[in-house]
C-alpha cells in the first residue's frame, strides 16, 4: 500500500473517530468493517469518496453518523500494514510533507477544535489519550514550522495540545486548515479577529467612558477597572490619554494564561472616573 493523498486522508480519518473491526463469534454471522463515526456529513462524504479512490469500493453513509464499508480486502489490507486504529495504539506513518497536511488535516477535523475569546486568548486545540500518537502529531506540525505546547491533564489522564499566537494559527490555515465546515468558518474567525488588535482609543471624556464601558471589568472587591490586551501598545496608548485627564493607572504583564497566549492588562481606580 502506497501512500497518497487519499490513504493518508484514511489512515488520519481512523485514527481520529474510526474504528477497523470484525466479529470474534463464528457461530454468528461473519463481518468485517471500516467505519468512520462523525456527525458531520461533508467529513462522511469526504471519507466515503477517499476510500472509493483507493479502494475501487464505496462505503455507505447512516443516519449522517457514520461511514462504513463492509470488506474483507479491506480490513486485512488496513490490519495488516498498520496493525492498530485503537485510540492508544495507533501510529502516525512516516510521510512526506505533502502527505503529511492531509493526515493532519483529516485527524483535527475529527479531534480538534477551535477556541475564540477575543483579545485574550485565540487557540486550535487537540486532546488525545495517546501519547506517542500526539507527540508525533506536535513534531509533524513543526515540519510546517508550527509551533505548539502540550500539557498532560492528570483529572482527565488525557494530553492537550494546543497552538496559539497569529503567526503559527496563520501557518496552520495555511498548511493545513480544515475541511468540517464549522471548524474552518471558526478559524476564519480567529483569523479576522487579529485585524482590529490595535485599539482606536478617543480622546474625549464620552468617548473615553465609554470605551472603558465596553472594554473593562469591575473588580467588585477592589473598586477597580481591569482592561485585557494581547498588544502592550493598547495600554501605552490608553494609559496616555488617561493621564490626560489625570486618571491614575498602572501596566501589568506580560502574563501567559493557561492556552499559552502572552497578554497584559491595565488597572485604575473606578472613583477616578
């Protein structure tokens, strides 16, 4: 079995939600099956037509929930050169680069997610029980110069991998993206939220007011306004204006928060305002 395109789309597709199985009973009836589990129709479509590609043999679609070939040929193709499809067994195979983006992309369109809390943390994310597996997904990212950060959650006793700053969500749009459309409109939305990270801050005193309305959060506790940015020179430049009106304030930062994203914050007193 040689790799393409289509197989390196298969193999990521059932590492992610698949399963390649047969019955061990031989009194009932004997099956061997190929499937792909996902809710999304345009993932199932995407499977169904890779395998028909390479295989000459169409698998059906189900209640817009799963893909599945029943073949013989198949599974002992598949077992046989890749073994396991388990979820703390499978393998990443050794591809070149071209294939590599179609694997990637066919296993985050099944297990990654794309998180958007604007101007504080924007982060493609991945949880997986195998670590081997997810390891070689982070050394496969950095083939694409992606960088990413991987945390063991112990509650859980899963790995997260995450990738986070514009300049490597921008590479992995560019490289690799996804084809679930909710995944790929989210990330089309990541990517938009970067063009207004510099602030336009108004000088007078309305404007102002309302500006720290929209951007601040109470401190309930401390009578105080904290504002959060991902850019320093949002708070230089506010900081400025706020001096203006003799508002005392104060920088803080710059912090890594939990996604691995650097932002700062600015804290002033509500009774000066």
């Amino acid at each position: 079995m040689k790799f393409d395109e289509d197989l390196s789309k298969i193999h990521g597709y059932l590492c992610g939600d698949g399963c390649v199985s047969k019955n061990k009973d031989q009194k009932k009836h004997k099956y061997y099956r190929t499937d792909l589990r996902n809710t999304n129709l345009t993932i199932l479509k995407d499977f169904q037509s890779r395998v028909y590609n390479y295989f000459n043999i169409k698998p059906k679609i189900y209640s817009n929930q799963r893909a599945t070939v029943h073949s013989k040929k198949i599974y002992y193709l598949l077992t046989n050169r890749f073994n396991s499809f388990y979820s703390k067994e499978w393998k990443m195979p050794n591809l070149n680069k071209n294939n590599l983006k179609f694997w990637l992309r066919a296993f985050y369109d099944c297990d990654g997610w794309v998180e958007l809390q604007k101007a504080k943390s924007r982060t493609i994310s991945l949880e997986c029980i195998n670590e081997s597996g997810i390891k070689s997904i982070q050394k496969g990212l950095l083939k694409f110069k992606i960088n990413s950060s991987l945390k063991y959650k112990k509650a859980k006793k899963i790995w997260r991998l995450r990738i986070c700053g514009l300049d490597d969500i921008k590479r992995f749009s560019s490289y690799i993206g996804f084809l679930h459309p909710n995944k790929a409109r989210k990330l089309d939305n990541v990517l938009n939220s970067y063009k207004d990270y510099i602030w336009d801050i108004f000088t007078s005193k309305k404007s102002l007011l309302k500006f720290i309305k929209n951007m601040g959060k109470i401190r309930k506790g401390r009578n105080q306004i904290k504002i959060h940015t991902i850019k320093l020179k949002n708070l230089l430049n506010l900081k400025k204006v706020l001096s203006t009106y003799k508002i005392r304030s104060k920088i803080y930062g710059p912090w890594k928060n939990q996604y691995g994203s650097v932002n700062y914050y600015l804290i002033l007193n509500k009774r000066d305002l």
